[in-house]
C-alpha cells in the first residue's frame, strides 16, 4: 500500500513540477516577446505623435490620452500573459 501512495504521489509531484517549470518558461519568453512588441508599438505612436501640433499635444493631455494609452498597454500586457499561462498550464501531458 505504501508502494503505490509513494508512485502515485511521485507521479503527481514530478508532473506538479513540470508544469510549473514549463509554465515559467513560457511566461518568460512570452513576456519577453511581448516587451518587445509593445515597445515597438510605443515607439510608433510616439513617432506618430511628435508630428502633431502643439495644441494638439496639449488637448490630448487634458483629455489624459496618456493614462488611456497606458491602461490599455497594461491590460493587453496582463491579457496576453495570462493566456499564455493558462494554455501551458492547462494542456494535458
């Protein structure tokens, strides 16, 4: 009896562990990837942004355009990274 509580326990401990693992590589290079996209995206709209006039500039700080753009990046960021998560974590080995 005490033989197969040990395999069974081992089972789920080495399966528990390489989830966990796996699951921190991929959150890893996801987030790693999407660093990179959004820093790129950042890079666009800033470009885009400077050709703008002044007025302008002025008006969408009122606004808080920048709070906007900055929630919305975050929200994107933590959507994408849960779902990565979620898949690794969920898949059946």
């Amino acid at each position: 009896m005490a033989g197969v509580l040990l395999r069974l326990l081992s089972y789920f401990a080495a399966s528990l562990v390489f989830k966990i693992l796996s699951s921190l590589g991929v959150g890893i290079f996801s987030m790693y990837f999407l660093n990179e996209i959004m820093t790129s995206l950042s890079n666009s709209m800033r470009d885009a942004l400077t050709g703008l006039a002044p007025s302008v500039i002025s008006i969408l700080g009122l606004f808080g355009f920048d709070k906007y753009i900055s929630i919305v990046f975050g929200a994107f960021t933590t959507v994408m990274y849960l779902k990565s998560m979620r898949l690794l974590v969920t898949r059946q080995i």
